[in-house]
C-alpha cells in the first residue's frame, strides 16, 4: 500500500527588529495549512547567514532592522539567493520605498497598515510567480510612469538608497559622529551626504535639514497625520 507524501509547505524566513510583530507573524502563519515560518532574526547579517543555511522559499523583510537596513540585506540575498523570494512588510510609505525595494530584489511590498492577512495572501502571490502589492502602490507607478511631476514626495525620491539612510538616521536625532559609526564610514563622507541632500532638497543650512529629516521622519511613522 502506497503512503502519501504529505505536501510540502512554504517556507518563511521572518526579518523584523520588533519581537512582537515576529512573534504575531507566527501565530498567524502558524495557523495556515500550506505556510509555515523556519526561522527569524531582528538583523541583517544574522538574517542572511540564516537565510543562506535554510534557503527557505519566501524572506519576509522590514526595511528597518538593528545594525543594517532590510534595503542593504535585500541586495545580498539577491547576490547570494536569487532564489529566495522577497516580499517586504514594513511601515514605510511605499510611495518612496517601494520602488528602491523592487530594485534592490523583492518581489512584494505589503505595509503593515494593510495587516499580516495581506502579506499572508503576498507569500501564495509569490510563490504563483506574481507581484504583490497594493492597487494604491500600482497606481502609483503607472502614474509616475505617465509623465513627471515637482512633489516633496518626489524630491525625495531624488536620493541615492544611503543619502536616504542618512536623512532618516538625521531625523532619529542621531549627529553626524553617530551616522558615520551606524554606517561605518568616515565622517568626511557623512559631511559630503549631508551637502548632496541638502543641494536635492533645495536646503540652504544644516538646520533646515535637519528639521526637515526631523519632519520626514515623523510623518513616515505617522502616515495618517501627513
């Protein structure tokens, strides 16, 4: 008598710097019969390590983690896994990051505002050989495709992935000595980011760039204030 073999299920890798949201992430997955989560980590290098031991089908990735950022991991695991799917699940506005993520290599972008049921539903589009993302976020690209337009949003959209590190790690209160230790650079070039975002967001002085990373930041925490 001929056993079935029972189907195989998809395998999650989780990347998020909140335990809470791994932990919620889990129950919820935990709950479904095709998907099952095989690993987590709050940080880059510790994600990719894990990810390259494992090679599970689908990485499920924030763009802020402890150490690195979930931009910079998506570029090694391209490099490293091309294999592994990714599909970002993050509070940042997909408006400015979306784009940077599908360029660095995933294949999703679902916000946490639109819950794990989204992002759930994400894993199976991937697997299909599909894009994941939000009709807002679609619209959004075939409406930047169309024809240009002068937003703040899209000034923004004018920096390079570390000059936007950068603006954020401004805007979290950090001084330049701090920005270059998180980014293990020098300070000189910290000084030389700062002067190549201020000349892109049309700021004159330090201080109004750093009230505008301070507002930025805060409006990216707080999407339904802006």
């Amino acid at each position: 008598m001929n056993s079935i073999s029972p189907i195989a299920k998809i395998q999650v890798f989780l990347v998020d710097d909140h335990p809470i949201v791994r932990r919620g992430l889990q129950l919820l997955i935990g709950l479904e019969k095709d998907i099952e989560v095989c690993g987590e980590s709050d940080n880059g290098h510790e994600a990719l390590q894990k990810i390259m031991a494992l090679q599970p089908d689908v990485a499920m990735v924030d763009l802020s983690l402890k150490t690195s950022t979930g931009l910079d991991l998506m570029k090694q695991l391209q490099s490293l896994c091309p294999q592994v799917k990714i599909l970002v699940f993050s509070m940042r506005d997909e408006a400015i990051y979306a784009e940077r993520s599908f360029s660095a290599g995933a294949s999703g972008y679902i916000t946490k505002e639109e819950g794990a049921e989204k992002a759930i539903a994400g894993i199976r589009a991937l697997m299909a050989g599909e894009k994941c993302m939000s009709p807002r976020l679609r619209d959004h690209l075939i409406n930047r495709l169309a024809g240009p337009r002068v937003t703040l949003e899209d000034s923004v959209l004018q920096l390079s992935d570390r000059q936007l590190e950068v603006l954020e790690l401004l805007g979290n209160g950090n001084a330049t000595r701090d920005v270059a230790a998180r980014l293990k650079v020098s300070i000189k070039t910290v000084e030389s980011h700062r002067e190549n975002i201020k000349q892109k967001l049309g700021l004159k002085t330090a201080s109004e760039l750093v009230s505008y990373a301070h507002n930025w930041v805060r409006d990216q925490q707080n999407p339904e204030q802006k």
